[in-house]
C-alpha cells in the first residue's frame, strides 16, 4: 500500500465574458507537472511525513472570517489532512493570548490545542491532533531607491516568549493592534535584523514573493534582486513562498532563485480554506525540523500547489473593463488597456518573464528543486461534478460524506485508488479526480485581482 501523507489512517472502501472585449484565450496548458514521489515504505504507524500550512490568518486580520479560532483551525486542518499549521497574526496581543490559552506546549517548539477546546466534531477526524507553530506577517511599507516598497514577510518563531518579545519590539514602531497583520513602516532588511536579534532560530521567508502589489518581486513596488531589498542580510533569507499566481516550474526560470527553498502556503482568511498550498515534509515532528526543511531544505520533499492559472494575478489585465492579457499580448498594447486606455495591472506571469534569465520550455528543476503537484479543492472537485456552488448544500453534504467514508481530503485528492471513490462518490467524481491528478484540466487565468477557473469537465 501507498504510504499515506498526514495524520488520518484513511477507512479504504472495497466568464466573466459579457463584456465587449474579452482577449483571454483559454487552452488545456502542456506544461507538465512535477509529482511527487510517494515512498512505499511501512512506518509502523510513526508519521515521519508532514503536510504544512505556515502562512494563514486568524479573525483580527482585515478582511477575514469570524472562524478564525484556534477550534475551527483545529477541526479543519484535520478535515484537510495538515498536520503542522502556522498560527497566523501571532504579534497581534489579543490572539497571542487566546492562543496562550487555548494551545498546550507538543513537541519541541510546537503546540496542540488542549483537549477541553477540541470540538465535538473533531472526533469525527481520529489520529494525531494537529501541531501549531507560531507564524504571523508583517505588512512593510517605506521608502526605498526613490520608490514606495510594499513587501510582506512571513515570521516563525520557535515559542511565545519569542513571539512576546518581538510583538514588543515592533510595538514601538506601529499599531500591532488594529491588524493581525500589522502595516508598519519598517524596512524589510530592519525586520529581519530584528527578528535575528530577537530569536537566531527565527524563520523569515518572504510572502507570495509575485503579488503585483505587496510582494519582494511585485510589479508595482517590489525589487528586482533579493538583495536589493534586504542587502547585506540577504544571506539570511533562505526560503520563499511561490505564492498562489506561480508555480515552482515558474520560479525555475530565474537562476538567481535557485539555491532558495520554494515553499507554498495558503494565506487563508478562512479555516475552509486552509491548504490551498502546502509543503510536504519528511521530518522530525519539532520546530528544529522544520527549521531544517524550510532553511535546508532537509526533509522538504515538495509542495502543493494551486494551478497558478487561478490565481488572481496570474495574467495581466484591467479587471473593471474585464480585459485579461497573456504577457505577449500585453505587450502588443504597451501595458495599456485596450478598453479605457489605463495602465494594466502586470500579472505575476509577465514579471517572472521580465527576471527570467532561463526559456520556460527548458527550464528544468534546478538542484536545490523540490517536485510538486497542482490540485483543487475538493469541493470545487465535487461542484464540476454535481453542477451546484462549493457553498451549496448538496456539495458540502457530499464533501462530509466522503470526508468520513475515505479520510482526509488531502487523502481523497491524492491517494485513494479510484475504484474507492467511485463506489464511495459516483462515477463522474471518480473521473473528476482522475483528471485532477492528470493535470487534464482546462485552466481561465485570474487576472487584476479576480480569480481565475479551473474546469475539469
């Protein structure tokens, strides 16, 4: 049998185009997809393997769900399948102390939810609870070569008298209050600075490094060079999240990258969304191994990924006139929209093509390369198939059935045999994951903030 990835031991069962002017032209992609290989071993029920999510929010970000408990992040990092999940927004002091309450100390820098805030519906969910490691992002805007930066960073840290003291620290700067994540005007070099001062074992990895608008690499107020931004401290920086718009493969494109660990997170601002991206680690269950993976990249076996077709910053595009543009079209325009005669919003495709040093079609995994695998949530899964929305009723009845029929979703997208979801699911989700799996889908970029689509059907 497969080794399975995650925490549940699985019961195996024997467009927007109304507008005037619409140029995206939609194709099946042929870039292939690099899988992971899943081991065969037997583990004797000791879970070496991990699922990560470090980079999520909690309710006091901006802009973000009422169920973002320490309860809810709980019972659905165990509906994914995640094993390890960042806390998010941990320099903000009102959740720093709900989490104080609420998390008892599990292995060596990492916390579990204590077993009186478990909720009910988590015994549905049996094995290892899920392990929480403290994680917030910093929102840096400032001045810098004559241009406004807009970069954020994702912080680990390895306990709460790390988190207290840096929470303190920035205090001084700015408002750690109002946001879970702070928007302070604090160099992203200083930042860094700091957090080495306040903990060595810190972990900074720069956010969704493409984002047009807050990112290293953005189009709009990023840099150029990794070193540019963070100078003499750049040796310092080892890891960076692709973020949802950008794949791996994409990244390969720029040797510059390639002694950096790619990691992928989801930045959900909802418990449901939790795993949207992912790393894949084989390692000791302690904040010293993933230390070692995210900086070493020992143990980091490869990520999860969102197909970057549906992000929503993917292509280029002005989203108010509904203009979406692949890079050589954008530049047949100038940069400009067609419709109104504005600037387009560079996607994060285009401002990789302009740093890359490498032909997309021959970049290969560099060394330092992890193998990947681009999924869909599984109720998206489900609504291709049953031709209802993810919220509907009928999709979140069928997505709880399988959930307790064949295991985790993580499970069900990547392991379960075929034949066990069709006798679970039906024929048209058997096949629907089959495609899935394939990378036999037809892929709508997003674009100027609106998602893209990924259709299997």
């Amino acid at each position: 049998m497969d080794f399975w990835w995650g925490i549940y031991d699985p019961v195996i069962q024997a467009d927007k185009e109304d507008g005037n002017f619409f140029v995206c032209v939609f194709v099946k992609k042929s870039r292939q997809d690099v899988h992971v290989d899943r081991g065969k071993d037997d583990t004797g029920g000791k879970i070496l393997k991990q699922i990560a999510d470090l980079h999520i929010h909690s309710r006091y970000s901006m802009a973000t769900s009422k169920d973002g408990t320490p309860e809810m992040l709980d019972l659905w990092a165990r509906k994914k399948g995640i094993t390890l999940l960042g806390t998010g927004d941990m320099t903000h002091p009102i959740w720093r102390q709900e989490l104080k309450t609420k998390l008892i100390p599990a292995e060596q820098g990492l916390f579990r939810l204590k077993d009186e805030y478990v909720l009910p519906e988590a015994a549905r969910y049996p094995g290892k609870a899920p392990r929480f490691v403290l994680s917030g992002e910093i929102s840096s805007i400032y001045k810098k070569g004559g241009k406004t930066r807009k970069v954020h960073s994702l912080i680990l840290l390895p306990g709460f008298d790390k988190a207290d003291a840096f929470a303190a620290r920035l205090e001084k700067i700015g408002n750690i209050h109002s946001d879970g994540r702070p928007i302070l005007g604090l160099p992203c070099h200083d930042l860094l600075e700091m957090m080495l001062e306040v903990s060595e074992e810190g972990i900074y990895i720069p956010a969704h490094i493409w984002t047009p608008h807050f990112s290293l690499f953005g189009a709009k107020s990023g840099f150029d060079t990794i070193e540019d931004c963070f100078e003499e401290l750049t040796p310092y920086i080892h890891a960076l999240e692709t973020g949802l718009s950008s794949d791996p493969s994409m990244n390969w494109q720029i040797s510059a990258l390639d002694g950096y660990q790619l990691v992928s997170h989801s930045d959900a601002h909802s418990p449901s969304k939790l795993g949207r991206e992912a790393d894949l680690l084989d390692i000791e269950l302690s904040y010293q191994g993933l230390w070692d993976a995210v900086q070493n990249g020992k143990g980091l076996e490869g990520t999860i990924e969102f197909f970057p077709e549906e992000g929503k910053y993917h292509f280029d595009g002005h989203r108010k006139c509904g203009v979406c543009l692949s890079p050589k079209e954008s530049e047949m325009y100038n940069g400009i929209c067609p419709v109104c005669g504005k600037k387009l919003t560079m996607g994060v495709d285009h401002r990789i093509l302009q740093l890359s040093d490498r032909d997309e079609s021959s970049a290969a995994m560099p060394e330092s390369g992890r193998p990947y695998e681009s999924l869909m949530p599984l109720p998206e899964v489900i609504s291709a198939c049953v031709g209802f929305s993810t919220a509907s009723k009928k999709v979140q009845g069928q997505y709880e059935a399988l959930l307790e029929k064949l295991g985790a979703e993580f499970t069900i997208l990547r392991e379960i045999p075929p034949e066990d979801i069709r006798k679970a699911g039906g024929e048209v989700l058997a096949e629907g994951i089959r495609q899935l799996r394939a990378g036999e889908v037809v892929r709508k970029p997003g674009f100027d903030g609106e998602y893209g689509k990924i259709e299997l059907f």
